[in-house]
C-alpha cells in the first residue's frame, strides 16, 4: 500500500508500527457485519490500535468500482466517534490495486490501523538510531497446521 496522509507527524512523535489488511467477501457471502465493528471500535476504545482509514470496495460484475468510504454512512453505532478522526491514508492508487485483484461481483474491506501499543517502543527504537529493515505476518492458519503438525 502506498499511503498518503491528511496528518502531518514530527518525527519525534510516538508512532507505532503501521498495519493494513484487506478482507474480500466473494459475491453473494456475507458482508463486514456489526459484530465486527464492533470488535474493531473495541480495540480503538482500549488504546490497542488506531483506525487511520477503513473503505469499502465493492466491485461490479462489469469490472466497475464503487468506493464506500466509511465515515459516510449514517449508523455507524461505537465506530462512528473513531471515523471522524481517520487519517484517510489511502491512495487512489491503493484502491484501484485492491480492486484489480478482486473478483468480479465482490466486496472488500481495507483497513489501515497503527499499532499505538507499540508505538513507545518504536520511538525509543528510533531515538536509538534503530531503523526498521523488515516486517511480515506469519498466518495464523499456517501458524495452526505447524503446531498440530508437531503434536502428531
């Protein structure tokens, strides 16, 4: 993803390490429900993560796109204080690369939050001269399958 930010940050502020994930919802399934954003607005409230951007891509069976960015809907229930402080992040240019890779017909939420739980170590990383070099996620199917795999 290349963000592009509405916020300006010294570079002495605590920061920490910024995450995103996008979640596609084939046509016809499902679609992000309440019970999620909730557990969303949840992690928010307790100071675990800060939202910066959440949009919906929907895209249409033509290969249209329709981009619903979430601070627009009326009845946002415990997200609604947290939309009015995204970030907006996200590019045009993220939004078209999500929506060449999904399906014909289906929708997709991205989301982009800050780990501020980590952000007083990351800052004191950084006033060390420590620079991040590398990042990943190991899966937590995969993270599964080798442990039962070690258990058998």
């Amino acid at each position: 993803m290349s963000a592009t930010a509405d916020v300006a940050y010294d570079a002495d502020d605590e920061l920490g390490p910024i995450d995103y994930i996008v979640v596609e919802f084939p046509a016809g399934e499902r679609r992000i429900t309440g019970d999620a954003l909730a557990e969303l607005a949840a992690l928010a409230a307790d100071g675990t993560i800060r939202v910066l951007d959440l949009v919906i891509v929907h895209k249409g069976e033509d290969g249209s796109i329709e981009v619903d960015e979430i601070e627009d809907h009326d009845d946002l229930g415990a997200l609604g204080a947290l939309a009015a402080g995204f970030a907006e992040v996200l590019a045009e240019q993220d939004l078209l690369d999500v929506a060449a890779a999904m399906e014909p017909g289906s929708s997709a939420g991205i989301l982009v939050w800050e780990n501020t739980w980590a952000a007083p170590f990351a800052a004191a990383v950084r006033r060390n001269g420590g620079q991040l070099i590398a990042s990943g996620r190991i899966p937590t199917q995969a993270l599964i399958a080798a442990l039962t795999s070690e258990g058998e």
